[in-house]
C-alpha cells in the first residue's frame, strides 16, 4: 500500500464527471488499499477516487467500526432533508452547511464484483453522498448554503481548524 497525494481545489480532475469502472479485476486492489490507506492517514471518512487523481467511480467510506469499498456507486433513492456541517479532504480549512438527503440507498459494486445494496442514514447517509458528488464532479462548496467564519470554527470546535 501507498500514500497517494489528495487533490485540491482547482485541480481538474475534481471537475470531471468520473469513468465507470467496465472491468473488476485484482488489478484494482492496490487503488482501493491506496485510496484506504490514504484517507486513514488523512484522518478523514471518505475518499473518492477523483481526489487521488484517478478519474474513476470509486469510493471508500467510513462509518464507526465499518468501512465500505463501493464501485460504480449510485445513489437510486433518497428521503427527508437534513442540513449540517461538511469539510473535504480537496478543500481544506473550509466548512459549510450542506443540505442532504437524511437517508439514502445506495447500490454499487464491492472490489470481487458483487453487487451490494446499503441503506444508510443520518452520518454515513451524508458520507456516501458527499463522495458520490465527487464522481459527478461536484465539491461540496458548491452545494453549501452557508460557510463557517473562522469565529464560528472556533466556537463549534474550540480551536482554528486549517
């Protein structure tokens, strides 16, 4: 496994609307351990491959104990609204309120090519749908309502966030 560099804003690849991945094969393990081991290290609760500069639709998520491995995501219902807080590995130090669905069900495919149905709400809800933006080439900020002011990050989380 290895590092692998996250991208920033203004980097195009965050723009692109990602490729659908046609062929699962081990040769896709290694991305998928990077992509792991790069959002861990990054301390963060999801990565999707267009942040590590793979124009792919791939993406690790993690909520509590669980961690999820979704390939060619689709997020094919969602239901109630919930607005709150998001950050993003691509666009540090910036947070903003985001509206999402509060549940959503999501379909994709796991890294042995097997199809897998999560129903997933409140936190992990928001995670898969932040990272399934990613593919479509969508950041956060730009469904952001409302960004934090450097005071309010102080307040919320008692000290400058970077």
């Amino acid at each position: 496994m290895a590092l692998r560099n996250i991208r920033g804003k203004g980097d195009p690849v965050l723009r692109e609307k990602a490729s659908y991945v046609r062929h699962i094969t081990p040769r896709l393990y290694p991305l998928l351990d990077d992509m792991l081991e790069t959002m861990l290290e990054a301390q963060g609760v999801g990565l999707a491959a267009p942040q590590v500069g793979i124009s792919k639709r791939i993406i690790i998520a993690r909520d509590e104990e669980k961690i999820l491995e979704l390939i060619n995501p689709e997020i094919i219902a969602g239901e109630g609204k919930l607005t709150e807080i998001e950050g993003c590995l691509s666009v540090p130090g910036i947070y903003g309120e985001v509206p999402r669905s509060a549940k959503v069900k999501v379909e994709g495919l796991t890294r042995e090519g097997k199809q897998l149905k999560i129903v997933a709400e409140g936190f992990f809800a928001r995670v898969l749908q932040h990272e399934i933006d990613h593919l479509q080439g969508i950041l956060f900020v730009d469904r952001a309502t409302r960004f934090l002011t450097p005071e309010e990050l102080q307040e919320k989380y008692g000290k400058d966030r970077e």
